[in-house]
C-alpha cells in the first residue's frame, strides 16, 4: 500500500491529501503562481479546494503573510476555475 502525502490547508489548518489542495508558489523570481502540477519550485503554501476556503484565503489575506508577497486577483480567479 503506498503512502498519501498529506499537506495542511492555510485556512482551516486541517490535514488533507495533497491531491484535495491547490497549491501556490513564489517563484525564486518573485511571482506568485498557482501550480496544477505541483512541482514549481519556489515557497509553496496549500489551500483547500472549495469556494469557502478561497473566498476565506482573499479576505484574510493568510496567503500573503505565508509567502510573503502580494497574490493577484488572477491567482484567486484560476482556483474558483478549477473547483470541482
């Protein structure tokens, strides 16, 4: 049987499989992206993928203090996309 990684969501700090989260990087160039494939490098942090967590991630801000940089609107957009 193989190991599931497990990452902790930003938000609601609960511990999900790596699959249930979107993952968003700060390239070493200084961009915040959001990975799909889930091997960019740079700083990564994990938000869950359901509209609550998003929605909460803008309004707290949790993302920018966790990277340290400024989230575009664009990088919030691309998640609401992708929710299932």
């Amino acid at each position: 049987m193989k190991k599931v990684p497990l990452r902790k969501c930003l938000v609601s700090n609960t511990t999900y499989p790596k699959a249930e989260l979107f993952r968003v990087v700060k390239t070493p160039d200084g961009d915040v992206v959001l990975d799909i494939t889930g091997k960019l490098n740079g700083r990564g942090a994990y938000i869950h993928q359901d509209k609550e967590s998003v929605e909460k991630a803008k309004k707290t801000k949790c993302l920018e203090r966790a990277l340290e940089a400024e989230i575009p609107d664009k990088v919030f957009e691309k998640m609401m996309f992708y929710i299932k």
